[in-house]
C-alpha cells in the first residue's frame, strides 16, 4: 500500500482547495463559524448550481455526459477536500453515487444521454426498488413482476425500505421478469418513472418521527422496454454492481464523520463528568482505534482500485469495510446514549447537530435532535447496502474460498 499521492494529485488538491476558499459563505473555515436558518436556506438553494458551474458534480464520469474525466486519484482528492471543508459535494445519492455509475456501466448509449446529463444537473431524483416484505437479504427471491406488454413493461408487486421514494421522480427497480428460470437468472433491472397512475408511495413512520423509509406499492404500473439496463435477465449481475457501489463509496473520506462523533463523544464525557470512568474512557478508546483501522482500510481500498486488483479483490474489502464500520458504528451510538445518561431518554438529547446527519433540531416538525436520530438510524447500517450476515458470505465463500452455507431442508411431507 502506497501512502504517497503523486504530485499532480497534490497540484489538484490545491486548485480544489482556492476554488473551495473561493465559494464557500464568508467565515466558513473560521472556528466556531455558524449559519442563521436564513443563511443556512439560502446556501442550500444556491449551492447545488456552484457545484454545477465549477463542474464538481460526478465529477469523474466522461466528458461526453457532462463530467470533467478526472481520473481515480483526482476523483480520491476531490471528495478529501470536500470531506475536510464539510462541504457538501452530492446532488442526489442515489443518482451519483448508485444508479449513475451503474448506467455508467451497463447502459446503452440512448440510456446514459438520456439520463446521466439529468442526473448531473440535479433535475432527477432517484430511489431504489430492491428489497421486498419477504426478499430482503435473500434478494434473488424477489417477486414483483413485469410483463411485456407492446413496447411498455407492466409492473406489479411491492417494495419496502424505499429511501426518499416519496421525493423521487425515478426508481431503479428490480422485478421477476422470467418466472420459469431459476431465481438469479430471472430478474431485470428497470429504470421506472415514479410519478405515474398504479405508483403508490407510503412513508413508513420511524421512532424518531422522521417517514423516509418508504413502501411502494405497483398496480400495472408502466415503463418503457428500453428502460432495462444490462439485458433482461441479466438484473442480477448489474445489481451487484450497484450494491459494490454503495458498499465501496468514500474509501478514504467515509472515516472523517467517525472521527467527528468521536470528538463530540469525548467533549460530552468531559462535560458530563464520566471521563475518569474507566469503562466509558476504555470504550473512547476502542473507538478512535477502530476508525484508525477504517481509515487504513480505506486506503487498502483505494490501493486494490489503483494496482487493477481483481474485481473480487475489490469487492471483499467493500464487504469488509462495510460490515467492519456499520458494527462499528451501533456500538459507538450505544456509547452516546451511555455518556449522556438519562438525558438521552430525552427528545433534546445531544448537541443540535451530528456529523453526516445533515439535520438539526430547528427544522420544523423535527421531533428529535440529530444525536438520538443518529442512534436510531445506526440500527439499520447494519441491514442496508447488504446486511453484515451476507458480507460475511462474501468474504468467507468468494475470498477464502470456504464452502457455501447449508440451505434450509424442509422435513419431507411438511
């Protein structure tokens, strides 16, 4: 593993880092620097097209769909010196980060100019269709389908877990579009207009109060028969892809927010008067060391990406680091609500904002402050992106090569 970037990385650093000086709100780097609720407004409706202008957004995709072509490493220390400024660098995450990269990749030609310019430009938002009531971690087992009818598609079926589908104009969604072929070989991967007649979409109330997590109901929904990515049929493969995407993002920035939640957590110890504790400075401890090790794996990452390792070289450190950081993470909540102690019973508990949340208490109707979210959302890293249970699949029958997990026998005449 090789620490040192090359020189023309560092001369990019440094144009990312004036243009970053350059736009971001007056006193921004300055400690202790805060936003009023109409600044901060205004600078979330403005700053999406300065990303646009100075052409940060998807940065490394082609220049012929409206990126800029950096190459790996460029890409690498465009999202460090965003991470370091906090300065936010996504329009939609589920069009940059997911479906994009897929089209990317498995598109047609008439796919990635009809979608990738609109993805860029932050004028589609997208959600993802795959897990199911009962297909979540054994996915393959899906059973929304979609008929061929004319030149549409005609989808019905259920989806659950659906992250902001309520907001989105697009899913990528994955559907049985072969009933008679065994269960990986029947799937196709549709890119799905959301806003049409047989599309219900029903937020899911979480403790917290927030409805984000969506059910999504379809009833002869429609979508074009171009609009199937990689081949019908072949969903199963071009998933994969898209869950390699969202387990192997920010290999070396996605450590940062931790290493922010551990500074928080020591200065609420000492405030509280529970540094002294052995148990508690112990556990403080253990998570600063863990996020050291991320840290480092991230490099390995990015190292496997640069060296043209095998594609399963790459996607057992993806399934490493996710399950490694989402563990991780559930215990270091768990060590937030101890340091706070009873208080954290309480809807006010912690400070009014909390790294990667991107929320704080004085949003209208937010019921809870973003450190208690922040707990109840930690629950679920674990499950998304694949849960750790399949990640330890990955890496035991892929990787090291072990045999596969016994499948469940039904007893005979049951």
């Amino acid at each position: 593993m090789d620490l040192t970037y090359p020189p023309e990385a560092e001369q990019f650093r440094d144009e990312i880092r004036g243009w970053l000086t350059d736009n971001m709100p007056a006193g921004w780097f300055e400690p202790g620097f805060e936003m009023s609720d109409e600044d901060r407004s205004a600078f979330n409706r403005e700053w999406p097209s300065k990303l646009f202008e100075g052409g940060w957004i998807c940065a490394t995709w082609p220049e012929e769909y409206g990126g800029k072509g950096l190459t790996t490493m460029q890409g690498v220390v465009l999202a460090e010196e965003f991470a370091s400024a906090r300065a936010p660098l996504r329009a939609d995450f589920f069009g940059d980060t997911l479906v994009g990269p897929t089209i990317l990749k498995w598109g047609s030609e008439q796919q990635k100019k009809e979608f990738l310019p609109k993805i860029l430009r932050g004028e589609m938002s997208w959600c993802q269709g795959f897990s199911e009531p009962n297909s979540g971690s054994d996915l393959a087992s899906l059973k929304t389908t979609a008929v061929l009818d004319g030149d549409e598609w005609v989808i019905n079926g259920q989806k659950v877990w659906t992250t902001q589908g309520h907001h989105a104009d697009y899913c990528f969604l994955l559907v049985r579009s072969d009933p008679e072929v065994p269960k990986h070989q029947g799937i196709s991967y549709l890119l799905v207009p959301m806003r049409q007649d047989g599309v219900e979409v029903r937020g899911i109330t979480q403790p917290d109060g927030t409805a984000e997590f969506c059910e999504v109901f379809f009833t002869d929904a429609r979508c074009p028969v171009d609009n199937v990515v990689g081949g019908v049929n072949n969903g199963w493969k071009v998933a994969n892809s898209t869950l390699a995407f969202e387990r192997g993002m920010s290999a070396t920035t996605g450590f940062r927010r931790f290493a922010d939640e551990h500074r928080l957590l020591v200065e609420a110890a000492t405030a509280a008067g529970v540094i002294d504790n052995a148990a508690i400075r112990q556990r403080l401890m253990c998570y600063y060391t863990e996020i050291q090790i991320l840290r480092i794996n991230g490099l390995r990452s990015l190292s496997a990406t640069l060296n043209d390792s095998s594609d399963l070289s790459v996607a057992a450190l993806g399934a490493t680091n996710k399950m490694f950081w989402s563990e991780m993470h559930q215990r270091a909540m768990e060590l937030a609500l101890d340091i706070h102690g009873a208080s954290s019973m309480l809807i006010d508990a912690g400070p009014e904002t909390w790294p990667g949340s991107g929320r704080d208490s004085r949003r209208d109707g937010y019921p809870v402050r973003p450190m208690v979210s922040a707990f109840f959302f930690s629950r679920s890293e674990t499950i998304w992106g694949g849960t750790s249970q399949i990640q330890r699949n990955i890496v035991s029958e892929r990787v090291l090569g072990l045999p596969k997990e016994p499948k469940p026998t039904t007893a005979a005449g049951s």
